[in-house]
C-alpha cells in the first residue's frame, strides 16, 4: 500500500516513520527540504520536490494525507489537491481542523467525487514508538480502504483507532479529548502548586508524583510524563509561566454554549491559561512543561 503524507513536521514525519516501519510506501513533502532528505536517509520514504510531484508518485486509487496547520493552510492545500486527484481518490485531514470546517470541506469534496476522511490524531511526540489514537469520521467505503494504514499507525491492530462516524465526528471527538486534556492539565498543576506551596513540609514534588504512578486512582500516562519531567528539574526556574493554547479548547467551550451544557472545568481550564499570560505562578509553569512532553510544543523561557 502507498500513500502520499503532506507536511512533515513533528506529527507528519513521525508518522511517515511508522508507516514505513509497518510495510507502508510513503511519499514525502514538506516546504523544508532538509526535513524531506533527513526523512529520505533516515526512514527511507521517497521524497517529493512538489505536491505535483509527490501525487505523481502514486499509483492506482491515489491516497493523500496531509499533516498541516488547521484553517486556511488546510482548506487551500485540499482545494489545490482536486485537479491533480481523480474520482474516487482520498485525501485525509490529520490536523487539528475545527470540525465544522471539515463537515464543509467533506460536502465540497463529495461533489467532485472525492473521498474524505477526517482523523482526529493523538499521541504527540511518543506516537513514533508507541502508536497513535486515532479518531475517524469517513464514509464506510473510505474507512475500509483506510483501515491498514489505520492499524499500522495505531498501537495496534485491533485497538487505538475506530470509526466513528460520518465526515466531522473524527475531529469533533479529538476537539473534546483536547478539551478534557485542559481539564486534566489544569487539576495536576493547582495540585502540584498546593503541595509545594506548603513549605513547611519541605515536600519533594518528584517523589510524590513517582508515588502517585504506583496504585493510584490519579495515575495516568500525563502523570508519568510530568513525574519524568520533575525528575530532571523540580524548581522549573527557568520556565516561563505561560501557556498557549491551539485552539480546540476554545471551540470546546463554544460547543457547549451551543449546546447549552455546562462544562465549568473545561471552561475555567481554558480561562486559566489565558490568565497565565499575565500572572506569575508555579502551575503554569508545570502546564507548559506537560505540554511539552506529549507534544513537544516549544517552552518559553525566562529572559
């Protein structure tokens, strides 16, 4: 099986990696050329100066997924996919899409006979070794033609990827994963700050987070990163306490207005890491480093 993958960055090309591990044929293209023969060299995917290129590249029922920003850069990537596609030919949106966007998208793409399938992609860094969950909405047709690549990307065969439903449900299920992502973010740093905050006790935030890994209801793979990430430097002296957001917790919280169910934690742990653009504290500082250990998402530093 051959694919063509679009954007090459740290999601993109890591994925790339594990389809060619598993048997997957991968051309690559990125806007950095060093990315494309860096990935040549090291995970043996066929490289592609162009978008033109790489589809020229494939043969048969032509399959593309694309791995970039969500918004413009992804609707105009697609829009510039369809006269170089014929029908019945896939593009995937593995990005973070707003999933009213993709619905729109879908509809489009439909009536040039072209098939869509929207993947709400999580795992970040770690996804190369330890597989991807994986999120779809597609037509049932375009599920079945995807299901290899989806079971060689997902941790495994039979678990770590499912369809979910029509075109938007793959993206609209990964906007709230990201939303009680937040949630979950936000409880470990309020905690975390508490426990240091009690100076009397002299309390060792890396012993207790460790401790806590062990038999714990709490325990979790975003607890054994930041118990990791304590490890190495339990002061964070040189972290700023700022946090950014992509977005998805936004549309989270929009939804549930349009929804009108309330969802106080998702909406305060959004809140809360627009405050800490202005506010000193230790839990933002441990959000910004949790964000960087599953995703890799650059910390800002102390000038």
């Amino acid at each position: 099986m051959k694919l063509a993958m679009i954007g090459l960055g740290k999601m993109g090309g890591n994925m790339a990696t594990r389809l060619v591990q598993k048997g997957i044929s991968v051309v690559g293209f990125d806007h950095s050329a060093e990315l494309i023969k860096k990935l040549e060299e090291k995970a043996k995917i066929i490289g592609a100066s162009s978008i033109q290129d790489a589809v020229s590249k494939l043969e048969g029922q032509k399959i593309i997924w694309l791995m970039v920003p969500a918004g413009n850069p992804t609707e105009d990537q697609i829009k510039g996919l369809v006269p170089l596609l014929n029908k019945g030919d896939i593009i995937i949106d593995g990005g973070n899409s707003n999933y009213k966007d993709t619905q729109r998208i879908g509809k489009f793409l439909e009536e040039k006979n072209i098939g869509f399938m929207d993947c709400g992609t999580s795992g970040g860094v770690w996804g190369l070794e330890n597989g991807y969950c994986l999120m779809v909405g597609a037509k049932q047709e375009v599920a079945n033609v995807m299901k290899p690549i989806l079971q060689a990307l997902a941790p495994a065969t039979d678990r770590g990827w499912a369809h979910l439903g029509p075109v938007g449900s793959g993206h609209f299920t990964k906007m709230i994963h990201n939303g009680i992502e937040y949630g979950m973010m936000e409880s470990f740093a309020e905690g975390l700050e508490l426990l240091k905050g009690k100076s009397e006790f002299k309390l060792d935030l890396a012993q207790i987070t460790e401790l806590w890994r062990h038999g714990s209801v709490v325990r979790s793979w975003l607890l054994d990163l930041t118990a990791e990430a304590l490890q190495v430097d339990q002061n964070l002296d040189e972290v700023a306490p700022y946090v950014a957001d992509s977005g998805e917790g936004r549309w989270t919280v929009v939804e549930s207005i349009e929804q009108g169910i309330p969802t106080p934690v998702l909406t305060l742990a959004l809140q809360v890491r627009f405050r800490s653009q202005e506010k000193q504290g230790y839990g933002y500082k441990l959000l910004s480093v949790m964000r960087n250990a599953f995703g890799g998402h650059a910390v800002k530093k102390v000038k």
